[in-house]
C-alpha cells in the first residue's frame, strides 16, 4: 500500500490514465485504464466536472488494482488547454484535492505532454502532427509554440490540410483548371460520391477537420505517381519545418522530433520533411520521439514527484500548483 502519482492524457480520442509509484526500487507506471468519450468543451471551455465525472472512477478502478491508496501528484495533459484551461485551472486542482486528497497537481497542454514524451526534458522542437498540427519548443528557461490555430486558420501541414489541399486539386480537376489531379478525383469520387456533391459532404460537418485527415492517406497514396499529390506533401513538410524552425531554440544541437499520427503516411511525406528540416535547421538533429503524450504525463509526474521536474512552468503550457491538504484515500 502506498501513495502515488496520476498520469492523465485527455484528448480528441478520450482520455487515458495511469497510476504509477516512486517508491521504493521501481519508478514509473504500474497500471492504466482508458475511456474513448472525450471531455466535452462548452462556453467555459474545457469542461472540469465532465473531466472529473470521467477521471474518479478511473482513478479508484486503478487504485484497486495497484494498492495505490493516494495521490500526492496528479499531472493532465489536455488538448486546447492553453486557449480553453481557464476553468480547468480554476475548478480542477480544488476538486482532485476534495476527491482524491491531491497535494501538488499539475496543468498541460498537450503539446507540452508530446513534447516531454518525445524528447524528456531536453532542449529542443517537437512538432505534433496529426489531423491537426502544433509545434513546441523550450531552452529549458521558457516554451515557445506555433501553429495550432486550427483548420481554418492554420495548422498548416496537417493531415486536414494535406486532406483539403487534396480535395481542392481533385475539383481542380473536375472543374478544367490548372494544378487539378485525375488520380486524386478519382479517389475523391470513390470515397465521397460525385464531385459537384462534395461541399454538402464536407461543409455542414461537427468533425469537419476529421473528414478532410481522412483523405490525406489518399494523397500519400498517389505521391509516388502523380506531381500534384507529391507537391502537396512537399508543401506540407515546407510547413511542418517552418513550425519547428520558429520554436527550436537557436544556440546549441537541439533535438528535433516530429510525433502524432502524419507519421504513418510513411516515405511520400517523411522523405521531404528530413529535406526539409535539414535545410532550415542545419544544427539540429532529427530525433525518433521516445513516446507520447501519456508518457510525457507520467515523465512529468514523475518528476514533480522525486523534486526533480527541470522545464519552465507557464500559465498557458505548464502550471504546477500546490492545494491545501494531502494524499488521502481514493476510495469512495
């Protein structure tokens, strides 16, 4: 029986916990569970009592399990925390301290979660790369971010960018212009039904973003035949190396890691992207990311816990604070 630590990642797909210990000769996480509906967001942001609602059974099913009996430390890495943690940060480290009897608890985006996962607490540039897309950097002294601003304003090089620039050269086509692709139409047209009814398949979707990551696979496909797939892949990893050269700090070898699901793309987009972060960060080194998000929560709970946490703290990326009371039972 002993007291530990929670590890939380709440993202787009759900959330994931894991309960892990620093007692004794094993550090590290000892058992995890994993919930696929993800926190909502509302007016307020994202939703505390909807995290909490999700996260105390969690908690309790695996203090069960591992003979956890308290929480000294509690890290959640969130997805949209730095634009959408104002309620988060005020409601959250009150009720894991009533609920769980938490001492220190600390706030994440989850790029910073990506980040610590990929590289530890190195200096250096992770771009976290999937439907959407987020870069981050630190020293060691301050963090640094770019991108992120979503479909449609940004996240340039994503897979919903890779996706859309695909669907905008497959109407290209349709229509008779310039830069339009047969190949990318025909897979369109397979995929979503005929061209002229592609806007109402797209437009009035919630999971907009999600739709158009879901034709960028397509475009990976059709790179190594058709210039207009392959230079829209070399454009996005234009972009995923610009996002990386604007956080990477500027003195030294940083490590450069690039994470989230665009990766399975393979050849047709990697090939391009080692190009092109070799032309624009000579200095660096290309980094293979030693885990994700849910191991950059635990590596930063970890730390918090030994006294040993070594990256910035910031309001919007990283913020750790101590509430009132201590590790207490998690039993209901």
């Amino acid at each position: 029986m002993s007291t530990g630590f929670l590890a939380v990642d709440s993202g787009g797909s759900g959330l994931r916990a894991v309960v892990g210990t620093t007692d004794g000769d094993g550090h590290g996480p000892l058992a995890r569970r994993d919930s696929p509906e993800p926190v909502r967001t509302g007016p307020r942001g994202i939703d505390p009592g909807h995290l909490m609602g999700q996260l105390l059974p969690m908690a309790r099913a695996l203090s069960d399990e591992t003979g956890v009996t308290g929480f000294g430390t509690v890290v959640v890495g969130a997805a949209g925390l730095a634009t959408l943690g104002d309620a988060l940060r005020a409601e959250l480290p009150g009720a894991l301290a009533r609920e769980l009897g938490v001492r220190t608890v600390a706030l994440a985006a989850d790029a910073v979660t990506a980040y610590v996962g990929a590289l530890g607490p190195r200096a250096g540039a992770v771009v976290a790369a999937g439907t959407g897309l987020i870069a981050v950097g630190t020293d060691l002294t301050r963090w640094r971010r770019a991108d992120g601003w979503g479909h449609l304003l940004g996240d340039c090089g994503s897979g919903a960018w890779i996706g859309r620039a695909g669907l905008e050269a497959a109407l290209r086509r349709h229509d008779g212009r310039e830069g339009g692709s047969a190949p990318l139409l025909a897979r369109a047209e397979e995929r979503f039904g005929p061209a002229a009814g592609l806007p109402g398949q797209v437009y009035p979707r919630a999971d907009r973003p999600a739709v158009l990551g879901s034709f960028a696979p397509e475009v990976a496909a059709c790179a190594a035949d058709d210039p207009v797939a392959a230079g829209i892949l070399r454009a996005a990893a234009r972009h995923l190396a610009d996002s990386a050269a604007a956080v990477c700090p500027a003195g030294g070898e940083p490590r450069v890691a690039v994470t989230g699901g665009l990766l399975r793309m393979g050849d047709p987009l990697l090939v391009p992207l080692s190009e092109e972060l070799a032309k624009r960060l000579p200095r660096a080194r290309w980094t293979v990311a030693e885990g994700g998000p849910l191991d950059g929560a635990v590596r930063i709970a970890t730390g918090l816990a030994t006294g040993s946490l070594a990256l910035p703290s910031d309001e919007r990326m990283l913020w750790v604070t101590t509430v009132p009371g201590g590790p207490g039972p998690v039993g209901p």
